[in-house]
C-alpha cells in the first residue's frame, strides 16, 4: 500500500483550517449548539403562552381547551420554523454578503409583522365565513362539547396550511422582490459581530426571536381563540347563579308559609 510522507504539522495545520472554516460563520442548523438554541426557543414561546394563561381574565378557558389552543400554534409556528431556515439558508447562499443567521431573523422580522396583518384581516374574513355557512368544524378554538380531537386535528391541520401560505405568500412578495436592498441594508449590521458566530447565533436565535415570538404567540392566541368563551362560560355561570337563587327563594317562601 502505498504511502506518502507528509511535512511535520500538515495535519494539524489542515485541522485547524477545517475547523476554522466550519466554524468561522453562523449557521442556523449547524452544531449542536445551534439545535439546543432552538429547543430554548421553542420554550421561551411555551413560557409566553403559559405567562398569558395566568394572566387571562376570568373566567379562564378550561384547561384542556387552552393547550388545544396553544398545540394548534405549536405546530404551526413549528412548521414556520422550518420555513425561516430554508429561506435564510437559500437567501444567503444567493448573491448576496449578509449571512445565514442574519438572514434568520430579517425573514423572522419582516414575516411576524407582515404575517400579522395578513392572519389579522384572513381571520376576520374566516369567522364571518364559518358563522354564513355554518362551518362548526372550522369555528376555531371550539372544539365540541365534549371536545372531540378529530375537530382540534381539523384546525391544526388548517392553521399550519393557512400560516405557510402566508409564510410564502411574504416571501414573494416582499422578501424575494427586494432581496438586494435588504442584504444591502443588513451586511453592515452583521459585520461587526460576524466573527463572533455563537454572540451571533445566540442574538438572532433567541434574544430577538424570544421577544417576537413571544409578541406574536399573544397576538396570535387571541386570533385563534373562542371569542366567545367568556361569554359562554359566564352565560353559563349567570344560569347557575340564577337557579340557585330561585332555589333559595322558593325555600324561603316555604319556611314562611310554615
């Protein structure tokens, strides 16, 4: 077998290049430090929904309710995610200077607000829908009574469709047309800390993403909730209140008759 003699420290000097190179930039899927980044954002979003649980007015919505509706986000800012990242990493393997991970949370940023607006308007046109055509599956956030998971399956099934279309549906519009112009105005802000790329990944991975996310999880559990739920519960309360206080009446009209 034939061998070669190679000069003294070539090895280690390529090992430390390779090391160098896969190491010198931001990815956002790249290492297992970039994967624990994530799972802490997938809680910083959990611990939002949570933080708005306690404080929503009472009457709150019943538990199993309440994490049908937070498990219907989930999963549909889960399949966002996975959208983001393809588009940073296709964006910033593109003509263009700016990096993956700055790229993350431009599409993170410019998605949330935008995406906002446009779930914003589409779910006032979906309730006006669902009560003219009497659609009870689709009337989010109710979900039988008793629940029925095949309805919760229905609406997740339906928001995650409905989020990627709009996931795509910016893209198109505003990110892909303007791809130029905005790596133009983000490669400056990215220099100064592009060879620091963990600083980086955790900046554009959790501490920004962590407050948009937690922004658009409220604004987002109030679009997908019952907006009746109080209403219902509490209509329900007040027949309560009202049929233990004929009871109360009718006992004392009979201990006065007595």
């Amino acid at each position: 077998i034939p061998s070669w003699d190679l000069p003294e420290g070539a090895m280690e000097s390529g090992a430390d290049e390779q090391q160098a190179a896969s190491g010198g930039e931001c990815r956002v899927v790249h290492g297992d430090f970039a994967m624990v980044v994530q799972m802490v954002l997938a809680g910083a979003a959990g611990l939002t929904l949570l933080v708005k649980r306690w404080r929503e007015p009472q009457p709150k919505r019943p538990l199993l309710v309440w994490f049908m509706d937070c498990s219907k986000q989930g999963v549909a800012m889960g399949m966002q995610h996975f959208v983001n990242v393809f588009l940073a990493i296709a964006l910033a393997h593109s003509e263009g200077k700016a990096g993956e991970c700055i790229w993350y949370i431009t599409n993170f940023s410019i998605t949330v607000f935008c995406g906002l607006i446009i779930l914003t308007m589409y779910m006032k046109l979906h309730r006006w829908l669902v009560d003219r055509y009497q659609l009870r599956w689709l009337r989010s956030g109710e979900y039988g009574n008793p629940v029925d998971c095949r309805i919760w399956f229905v609406q997740t099934v339906y928001w995650v469709i409905i989020c990627c279309v709009e996931k795509l549906l910016v893209a198109s519009l505003v990110i892909l047309p303007f791809h130029g112009v905005i790596d133009e105005v983000i490669a400056p802000i990215e220099e100064p800390i592009r060879q620091y790329p963990k600083t980086e990944l955790v900046l554009v991975m959790i501490l920004l993403p962590a407050m948009l996310n937690a922004f658009f999880a409220w604004v987002i559990d109030n679009l997908i909730k019952d907006p009746d739920a109080h209403v219902h519960h509490g209509e329900h309360n007040e027949f309560k209140d009202s049929e233990a206080e004929m009871e109360l009446r009718i006992g004392r009209a009979h201990l006065a008759s007595v």
